[in-house]
C-alpha cells in the first residue's frame, strides 16, 4: 500500500548512506555526520512549530542541555558514551516540560516566542556558572569509548564508526516519529495547530497535548546534543547562541514546516552549505546573510518549503500526517 511505501521512505535513504564512508575522507564524513546530528534538531523542532503550530523557541535549549548531560556524565562520572544518549534525552524531555508551562499558562504567539527564547539564553548563562560545566572556556569531552554486547563490539574512535552510529540512531527516531505522527496523537497535534478551542471542544485534552509534544521535542533533540557532544569533543556555551537560533528556525523553514521528509533536507541543505562556502575564500563570513536570503526565498517561492517539491515528483515523499 502507499502508507507502507511512505515509511519505506525512511529506510532507502538510510540504506544508500551506508556505502558513503567507503567515498569520503574524515573531514567530509564529519560533515556528514553533523547533518545526522541537524536531522533530529529538525525533527524535534518541527513536533512543536510545524505540528503543533506553536511559535517556540525553546530548541537551543533543549540541544544544549542535552549536549552538556552527556558531556558532564562523561566527563565527570566517566560514563561511556552511548550510556549517555538516553539520559540525555530525558533532561530534554524534562526541559521540554518546563518551556511547555506558558503555553500552559495560555500564552501564545509571539509572548511564547519571546519567552521561550529567554530560557534558551537563561540556560547559556547556566552553562556558564553552573559548576561542572567548565564555565565560559567550555567542557572538554573525553573520546567517546566504544561498546560491547555480547561477542559483538563497536569502536567510536572514528569518525566512521560513528556515523553507523548515529545513523542507527536516527533511522529509529525518525521512523518513530512517523509512526507517533500518523496515531492518534499527531492527529490530535494536528486539530491543536488547526484549531485550538475547536479541539478542546471536541474533548481533545490540549494541556496534556501541549506537554507532551514539548517534552517529545526536547527528548529528540537532547538526544542530538548528545551525539552533537561526541561529535566535537568540546562544548562551549557560544555553540548555543542566538546563531544556533537562526540555523535550527532555517532548517525547518527551507526544509518544510510540519514535514519529516523537510527536516531531512534542510538539515542536509543548511549544513552543507558552510561547508560549500568555505572553498570560496570571498564567500567566507556569508553564512548568515546567505541563510536570510535562502529563508526569504523559500517563503515567497516555496512556502511548504523543499518537501513539496519532492512530493511533486513522486506521491511517495508526501507526508500523509501533515496537512495544508
């Protein structure tokens, strides 16, 4: 069937990925690796703006608590890595519990913007002086260390090994995703963003919608600050700034509001394209007016964003939980 087809959707593209470190050097497969990281950054944000249809800034919190959980239970406690992800999405989640309380509180539009963003900025200013997390000068991140189950056992000292990694990771997210989606929960998300007090009339319980859908963004997108941790080696609270704002609202907008399949190519598109910039010595610097220009022409060309040009091409790539 077509609903079958379009899960399926997320597994092709997984399975093509699996040939790329036998093509790219280390450098390339780091950026790859990185646009692993972004895909979650997306999809979480995506559960809140584009399928609740709330305006919430609250994202570059949830990515640096995560990122700061994994590194401090590394560096402090000498967790291994990969003991660290779901940890790290559960502070998240927990964070995404505590920005959901003025949506709770009725506040909505742009106050929610404004407010949701402050916690973004509180939380960088705790970064800074909190005790453990190394203060302005940052937190250095012992190499991840591999694991065993059984007779099987990976390494993670590669940027290689982790790239299986993190693509494991995301594949089971993003299909989870899509399965919670097209249940009775995106559904009620979708009534919400569609029509508030409507919803709440036909009995749909909003508040509880309302937590859980903040709570589900931050789980997904601390995962990603913990695969963003083993990733760089060192977080700084610079890496959580009003910039990282802009990049995580760019991937959604350019990838397409409300979509899986968007915030698999915005991620792609927004991260790669630094990279690209950076063989054109008189593009350096640009990344931020280049990022305007792209959302700018996205919103008056494409509003839908890439995905609805995909879902021209082919029915397949329509994402059926998502709707004008």
């Amino acid at each position: 069937s077509k609903m079958k087809l379009n899960r399926y959707v997320f597994l092709i593209i997984p399975l093509l990925a699996l040939a790329l470190p036998q093509v790219l050097n280390q450098y390339l497969q780091y950026v790859i690796n990185l646009i692993l990281v972004y895909i979650l950054v997306g999809v979480g944000f995506n559960i809140v703006v584009g399928n609740l249809g709330q305006l919430a800034f609250s994202n570059v919190a949830f990515f640096g608590i995560g990122a700061y959980a994994s590194g401090m239970l590394s560096y402090h406690l000498g967790w291994p890595w990969w003991t660290t992800v779901i940890p790290a999405g559960l502070f998240g989640a927990l964070a995404g519990g505590l920005a959901s309380i003025p949506a709770l509180r009725g506040v909505r539009l742009f106050y929610l913007a404004i407010m949701t963003l402050a916690f973004g900025e509180l939380m960088r200013w705790a970064y800074i002086r909190v005790p453990g997390t190394g203060g302005s000068m940052g937190l250095a991140i012992p190499e991840p260390v591999g694991f065993s189950l059984g007779e099987f056992s990976w390494a993670m000292t590669t940027e290689y090994d982790k790239f299986y990694v993190f693509l494991f990771i995301v594949v089971v997210v993003v299909i989870a995703t899509s399965r919670l989606l097209e249940s009775r929960f995106g559904r009620a998300f979708q009534a919400i963003k569609n029509d508030e007090l409507a919803a709440a009339a036909m009995g749909i319980p909003t508040g509880k919608y309302f937590l859980l859908a903040f709570a589900l963004s931050g789980f997904i997108v601390g995962i990603a600050g913990a695969m963003y941790a083993a990733l760089g080696l060192h977080l700084s609270p610079e890496d959580f700034d009003l910039i990282q704002v802009i990049l995580h609202f760019a991937i959604i907008m350019v990838g397409g509001i409300g979509s899986l399949i968007g915030s698999i190519l915005g991620s792609t598109l927004i991260t790669a394209v630094p990279e690209v910039i950076r063989h054109f010595e008189w593009l350096v610097g640009s990344e931020e007016w280049i990022f305007g220009v792209a959302i700018i022409s996205v919103i008056l060309f494409l509003p839908r964003g890439l995905s609805s040009l995909l879902a021209k091409l082919h029915p397949i790539f329509k994402d059926r939980y998502y709707r004008k």
